[in-house]
C-alpha cells in the first residue's frame, strides 16, 4: 500500500503527464516541418532519404534504448534517470533548432530519440511504486491521455510556429516543456529502485540498434537515385538482418532477456504485436507522406496542414475507449478485426485524393482512421497482455512498445522510399534534356524549385500530379499492410471470449502494456 499522501499523487502525475507529452508532441511535430526542411532556400535543402533519418532515428533509438532505461532506473532510481532523460531531450532539442544542415539535425533527432527512452518507462515504473493498486487504473489512464493531447497538440502549435517564425522553432516548444519537468521532478517525485537490478545488456542493444540502423540504411539508400541493385543496398540490408538475427539468438540464450522472444511462442501474443506493428508502420508512413502533399502539392500553410491533423486525433480520443469496452462485452476479435479492417479502407481511400480534392473529404477519412486505430490498439494491446501469465507482464510489455517503434521506423523507411523512388521513375522522363536533371529529379521540392528558377509553371504541375501518383502507390503498400495485419489478428483471436478481453475495460489496466 502507498504511504505517499493523494495530493502528492496527484502533484507526481501531473508531473509524469507533463514528461510524456514532450514525447508525444515531439513524435508528430516534425511532420509538419518536413516540407520546409527540403526547401532549399528557406530550409536546409534536405534529401528525401536525410528527411527519413530525421523521423526515423527518433523512433529508432527510442525503441532500442527502452530496455536500457529501465534496467537503469531499477540501478540508479527511476527519477533520477527521468531526470537525465529531460536534459538530453531539452540539450537535443536546441541542437535541433539550430542545425545548420541534415546531418545535424539526423543526429539530434537520434540524441532525443535516446532521451524519450529514458521518460517512457521510468514514468511507469513512478506511477507503479506512487499510486496503490485500486487508484493506478486511474493513474493509468490519465497518464495515457498524455498521447491524444501531444498529437492533437504538437502538429498546430509547430504549424504556427513555421507560418510566423524559422522551421527549427518547431523544437522551441520542448524546452519551457523540459524546464518545468526538471523542476517539478527534482521536487515532487520520488525516487524508487528496484530490490532486484536488472542486467544492462551492453551486446542486446548494440546489435538491436546496429542492425536496425543497417535495415533501415538499406531501404532508404534503395530508393535514391541509383535504384536497388546496387551492393551497398543489399549488404546493408543483408548485415542488418544478420544482426538482428544475432540480436535474437544471444536473448534466447539469456536466462532473464531484455527482449523475451519465447513470448513468441504464444500465438496470440505473436499475431497481436504483429498487427500492432502494422498498424504503427502504416500510421507513421502514412504521416510522413501526407505532409508533403498537403503543404507542397496542395500549397497549404503548415498551420492549416496542422489542423488537418485534428480530426485524426480526435478519432484515436474516443476510439480508445469505445473500442475497450465494446472488445469486453464482444471480444478482441470482433472489435479490433474490423477496425484494423476499417483503417485498411480509409488507407485505399487515400487512392482517390488528388491536388483538388476537398479537405472537408480529407477531414472525415482522417477522423475514422484515427477512430479505427483508437479501437485497434487500446484492445488488442490490453489482449496481448492478458495472454501472459502475471510473473511475464513486464517482459510482455517491453517487447510490445519495442515492437511498435520498430514498426515506425520501418514506416519511415519503406514508405517513404516507394514514395521517393516511385517519384524518382516517373518524373525521370519530364526533365530529359535539362541541366542536372538527376538532381531536379530527387524530390518534388527539388522539382519546383528548378521550375521556379526555369520559369516553367508547367513543370509544377508536373512534380504535383507525380507526387500524387507516388502517394497512391505508398497508399495501396500501407493498406496492404494493415489489410495482412486485421486477417492475422482475426484467425488468432476468432476464438477468443469476451472475458478474455476483459482487461481492456479497465479491471487491470496495468497489464494492458499502456505507454
């Protein structure tokens, strides 16, 4: 039972809200800056692969360095790692802003993908050791609402920043954020460690991350001018998948693994993660490229591209709970099947936008996207952890946020490089004859920019309507996806009863891996 007295408590969480809604403002705000950023004049010119490292590295070292936070905070004490976490954010943050060029910034977006590793689990062990088991439900829950806030938030405020200021003003917003954690943990929380210290597992993450980085290296570089037969592409695809391969054998070896993969060998589990991961993948591939059309093909303001963005947000906010009480009376199956199904659709509908089609349209299949990955993954999440019995909840839980953030890095990586190399191929034949045209040919925004020097407006239409087509091609890969993860999730949990899914109402939500 805690001895910590309720309005401490409630002093602590707002304290842990504040920390993770740095996090989630952070993981959706440099979408609406990426169109400034490959502007040449007015950003830092950067390449469509440069502009993939820099959302993709973030989630990259988040998702390899979750394991690393907590068996720090059980050695050192989870505030005193939280701590850390919100200096190297903050430090990494005012990198960010003032980068002078993409390999800066690639390597400050890592740096603060490092630091959110440190706040994410530090913050649930807090919540763990702060609030007795019949008020952390509650803690839970409000704690989580930290994401709908961050994603509604983050895109506006960092569109309105960009209309009025330079683009690395999207970074400002972290530090008055990171200022008052720092002041409010070094005074309000407490410092728990735990009895049994876990082991920091040097070798797991340096091959988890070396192989991801050399995956994901593969991907992007094969969507670049010089296409996918080149051996740079496949060797480093091919020691990626090496590596990660090691990466699993050496935790299978482990007695007590940061990353269980015998928690594979429960089905359900296994087709849960997956789906989930899926689901992530195509959420964040999609955001990358719908920020090139609504800014660059459609010509919006980053602040009304912003917006756009809110009808998504507000879909998650109430699919999340619809979605786990409707899976407790009808079971996972039943409820996250179909609305995995439903994103699948609102990804194919993307097949019908084109530079006039109207944002009212837009709005609507972007509010039940969002209500379809609210019911998808409070659900199957809460059932994935109801699957494992309660001595493997931690472990469950570790692989399951691993798992999506290694799905959004692949996000980034595949579907950003159809998009790229599909703009590649079929712009190519539109500027033969012109002076550097490879270099005209890398990106839309290379492409217009060449034809505002050339004074051909002909050629704007040009890099518009090719980048639609990319898209479209990005969007039929990504329902794809999500279309392979709703049939998995349904054939796995098709027998599934309600009472399994039970948790997700509620009753223990600690087990459900939230956050």
């Amino acid at each position: 039972m805690s001895t910590i007295d309720p309005s401490r408590q409630r002093r602590i969480l707002a304290i842990l809200v504040v920390s993770a809604v740095l996090i989630w403002i952070d993981s959706t705000v440099l979408g609406i800056a990426l169109e400034r950023l490959a502007d040449p004049v007015d950003g830092l010119g950067a390449t469509p692969g440069q502009l993939q490292w820099a959302v993709g590295i973030y989630s990259l070292l988040f998702a390899t360095a979750l394991f690393l936070a907590g068996a720090l905070g059980d050695r050192y004490g989870h505030r005193t790692v939280l701590m850390t976490g919100l200096l190297v954010f903050g430090a990494a943050s005012a990198w960010a802003a003032w980068a002078t060029d993409p390999v800066g910034l690639i390597l400050a977006r890592a740096t603060m993908g490092l630091g959110g590793a440190l706040i994410m689990p530090t913050s649930m062990a807090i919540i763990g050791w702060t609030f007795p088991p019949e008020r952390r439900a509650g803690a839970i829950a409000i704690w989580s609402s930290s994401a709908g806030v961050g994603v509604a938030v983050g895109p506006v405020l960092g569109g309105l920043l960009i209309d009025h200021f330079w683009w690395g003003s999207v970074f400002t917003i972290n530090l008055p954020i990171v200022a008052f954690g720092l002041i409010g943990a070094a005074v309000v929380l407490p410092n728990p460690r735990s009895p049994q210290r876990r082991r920091l597992d040097p070798l797991g993450l340096s091959l988890s991350t070396l192989g991801l980085l050399g995956l994901s290296y593969g991907l992007i570089e094969g969507g670049h001018q010089g296409g996918w037969d080149r051996w740079q592409v496949w060797a480093s695809i091919a020691a990626g998948l090496v590596l990660l391969a090691g990466f699993l054998f050496s935790e299978w070896r482990e007695h007590e693994p940061s990353f269980d993969p015998r928690l594979f060998g429960n089905r359900r589990f296994a087709a849960g993660n997956f789906s989930l991961a899926a689901v992530f993948l195509t959420l964040t591939g999609q955001s990358f490229y719908l920020a090139f059309y609504l800014q660059g093909a459609r010509g919006m303001s980053a602040l009304h591209a912003g917006l756009m963005s809110l009808p998504s947000a507000v879909g998650v906010i109430v699919g999340a709970p619809l979605g786990a009480r409707l899976a407790a009376r009808l079971g996972v199956a039943k409820v996250s099947g179909p609305a995995i199904l439903a994103l699948a659709l609102c990804f194919a509908a993307n097949l019908l936008y084109d530079v006039n089609t109207s944002l009212i349209v837009i709005g609507i299949i972007g509010g039940l996207a969002g209500l379809a990955i609210g019911m998808t993954v409070a659900p199957t999440t809460a059932a994935v952890m109801a699957t494992l019995p309660m001595d493997r909840i931690g472990a469950g839980s570790a692989v399951s946020n691993a798992l999506r953030q290694v799905g959004s890095v692949l996000g980034v990586a595949v579907l950003g490089t159809v998009v790229s190399s599909t703009y590649q191929h079929r712009i190519a034949p539109s500027l033969t004859g012109l002076p550097n045209s490879d270099a005209i040919g890398t990106s839309a925004e290379a492409t217009r920019h060449a034809a505002a020097l050339l004074h051909r407006p002909d050629l704007v239409q040009t890099a518009n309507d090719t980048f639609v087509h990319a898209m479209h091609v990005a969007a039929g890969v990504a329902a794809g996806f999500v279309l392979t993860g709703a049939v998995v999730l349904a054939l796995a949990f098709r027998t599934a009863r309600p009472s399994q899914s039970a948790v997700a109402d509620g009753a223990e939500p600690e087990r459900a891996g939230i956050g």
